[in-house]
C-alpha cells in the first residue's frame, strides 16, 4: 500500500523527468544535425580551396569529436561485466586454445594443489 501512495506522490515528478529527458535527447539530435552539416559543408569549402587542408583537418577533427560525443551520451554502450571488459581489453587472454587428448593431459606435471600446469 505504501509503494502505491509512493507512486501516486512520485507520479508529477515522474512525467516532468521524462519530459526533459525527451526534450534534451531532441535538442542533442538536433546538435548531431548541425555538425553533421557543418562537416558536409566544410567538405565542400575544402573542395573549392575556400580553406587550407590544415584548417580542414582542424575543424574536421573538432566536428567529429562533437558528434562521438553527441553519440556517446545518446547511445551509451551497455553495462559490461569485468570478464567482458577484459575480454574487450585482453582478447588474446580469452582466445580458445585447442583441445587436448587424454594422452596428452596426463604427460603434464600437476603443481601442489592437484591442478595442471596451462
């Protein structure tokens, strides 16, 4: 019962969360809009030798850096347990090794808790 006059009391506030949450998601996609134009139209400013290939580079890398950005915080990568972030990080560490005979496991010396050697 008390969760439910919680919710009731909560409900306000709730829908106003949301509201900003949806209005600033439209104003970042609209960011995302912009300087994907500004990219285009920086292309074409470079194509008709407006600016200079380092200014290009410049302001290419800054529009870009926007835009991941921009990405980032709307699609946020999933949470990752730790072995997924090694792995992530690590991947040779994770790489299946071929399996072994019978034969050949018993030939490996075992160390003093009874586990073989990798």
């Amino acid at each position: 019962m008390a969760f439910l006059i919680d919710d009731l009391f909560l409900l306000p506030f709730k829908s106003i969360c949301q509201g900003v949450k949806e209005a600033a998601e439209q104003d970042l996609e609209n960011q995302a809009n912009e300087a994907m134009a500004s990219l285009t139209q920086l292309h074409l400013q470079l194509e008709s030798q407006e600016i200079s290939e380092g200014e290009f580079d410049e302001r290419e890398t800054a529009l870009l850096l926007r835009l991941e950005n921009i990405q980032t915080i709307l699609h946020p990568e999933p949470k990752l347990t730790k072995r997924e972030r090694l792995e992530k990080h690590f991947p040779e560490a994770f790489e299946e090794e071929p399996s072994e005979s019978p034969a050949q496991s018993k030939r490996r010396p075992a160390d003093s808790w009874g586990t073989r050697f990798s």
